[in-house]
C-alpha cells in the first residue's frame, strides 16, 4: 500500500486512484475476526468476504447454500478485525433477484455488517439492479468471468475463450461500468481477454485466474496458506504451508495432554496450601 492509503481507511476512490497510477491491487479474501486482524497488519488494502466461505468454512460442495444470515455474520467480525482495509461482501445466490430484493440484502450487509460495499455476480443481464444501488449510495462490485453462483449452468471452466464469448464478457464489463461499478472481478479468463477488458475500463479490474494483466488479484485465505494440505488451484500460489505447521501444533499438545507433560507449574495458576486447607475446611 501506498503511504497515503496507510494512513487512513481504504475507499473505492482510492482504488481508483491506484489504477490510474498504475500501482496493483492486492485484495484477499477473509472470513472472521482473526483473518482479518492478520490481513490487516500484512497491509492488504481490500478485503473481501466471499460466499465461498460457504466451501472453505461451512464444508459445502459449492457457494448456493450460503444464506444472507451467514454473509452478514461472517462480514460483521471481518469489519470488527479490519481497521483501515476497504470490506466487501458477497450478495449470496437469490438474494438479488430483483431490485427490490438486492436493495434489502445490500442495506443488511451495510447497516447490520458495517460493509463499505458489496459484490455481485453477473454482466449486463444486472446491470440495472447495479444502477439502482450505486443510486441509493451502495457501492458496488461487479463479477463477470467464471462465476460460482452459475456453476450448474456454466460449469467450473475457463469463461471467454470463444470469440463470441469474448465479447459477451467485454461487453458486460462495459455494462457493469456504465452502471456505476467502482471495480470488476474477471475469474477464470483468458489472460488475453482479461487485460484488453483491463485496458478498455476507466474501473480497476480484479483477476482471479485471468493472467497478470488486471489492475489487482484477489486469492481464497485457505489456497494462499496451505490449510488444506492439498494442490492449490492451479490460478492460485501457496505461499506457506500453515496448514502443516497448525496440524504439528495441534498433534504436539495432544501428545503433550496425553504424555502428562502438559500443563506443567508454569501453566498453572497456585495457591498457598494453608489458604487452600482453609478455603476447603469443612467442606
């Protein structure tokens, strides 16, 4: 982050002003108090609770089973562990079906979550529920490419690839844009296609598996850290391998417990046995 943007809360029009600078954007994404302490103090300028918590903290197959309920929980400890980061939050599955609906389930997400503004899935086809909220003071983020919440319609796939495609995706970028979007995640896009959507927006653009050429990257907490043990995507980095160092931890406190060397007096609270023989006396 810039020295300007470390000195105070993160805003959309600093996101703005880190692309026209030409200066990346790192955004990650962050499910609970502790995450988002520790995404805060590493200095990432946007944070972003994901219905995907849906898959990495609730177990589910896919991100359609997570509730409002469950997104205005989640993004309410992310803000409470976020002092300057900008906080977004995902609108879940069928929770803007119409205007009326997203403005319902936007204003929770800001008034009960304290989010600075939200994310939808989808191009042209809402751009006007987009407008509506951008009018009623929500900010809002746009999300074209690959996206989950259609994965039974669309597959898990990279979007775009055909020249029809391709088109179709600049053109709900364009529409996203129009509309009063401050950003756009592109997921699972040729690298090609995702900087030429890049340079043709005023906007910063968000890759997720869409090549280098965006103005910023976003990545699940769980891939960046190892916590599953297994393969990262192949869009994503492992950058350490926590997920070990957590399960060695764990197994040696339990060995510990079970050994008898653990807790030992220095773990313990004491007592002078004479107070002790008194407090119990006639017990």
């Amino acid at each position: 982050m810039s020295a300007t943007i470390s000195q105070k809360s993160v805003t959309t029009l600093d996101l703005a002003a880190m692309k026209a600078r030409g200066e990346k954007i790192a955004m990650l994404t962050a499910y609970d108090f502790t995450s988002a302490i520790l995404a805060e103090r590493a200095g990432v300028p946007v944070l972003l609770v994901g219905d995907s918590l849906g898959m990495v903290v609730h177990g589910h197959g896919t991100t359609l089973p997570v509730t409002l309920d469950d997104m205005v929980r989640h993004a309410a400890a992310v803000v409470r562990g976020a002092g300057k980061a900008l906080v977004i939050a995902d609108l879940p599955f069928l929770t803007y079906a119409d205007e009326a609906m997203a403005v319902r389930s936007a204003g929770r997400l800001l008034q009960e979550a304290g989010v600075a503004g939200v994310k939808l899935e989808g191009g042209a086809s809402i751009a006007p529920i987009v407008r509506k909220l951008v009018e009623l003071g929500v900010p809002v983020m746009g999300h074209i490419g690959f996206t989950p919440q259609s994965v039974n319609q669309i597959g898990l796939k990279v979007q775009g690839k055909a020249a029809v495609d391709a088109r179709r995706m600049l053109d709900d970028a364009l529409a996203l844009q129009e509309a009063g979007a401050f950003a756009v995640v592109i997921e699972l896009a040729p690298a090609a296609l995702a900087a030429e959507i890049t340079q043709r927006l005023t906007i910063p653009t968000i890759g997720i598996g869409a090549g280098a050429g965006c103005d910023g990257q976003v990545q699940v907490w769980h891939d960046i850290l190892g916590l599953y043990g297994d393969k990262p995507p192949r869009h994503a980095k492992q950058f350490a391998d926590v997920g070990a160092v957590i399960e060695g931890a764990v197994k040696a406190y339990a060995d510990e417990v079970r050994g008898g060397t653990f807790p030992t007096d220095a773990n313990s609270s004491k007592i002078d046995p004479a107070e002790l023989a008194q407090a119990l006396k006639g017990a």
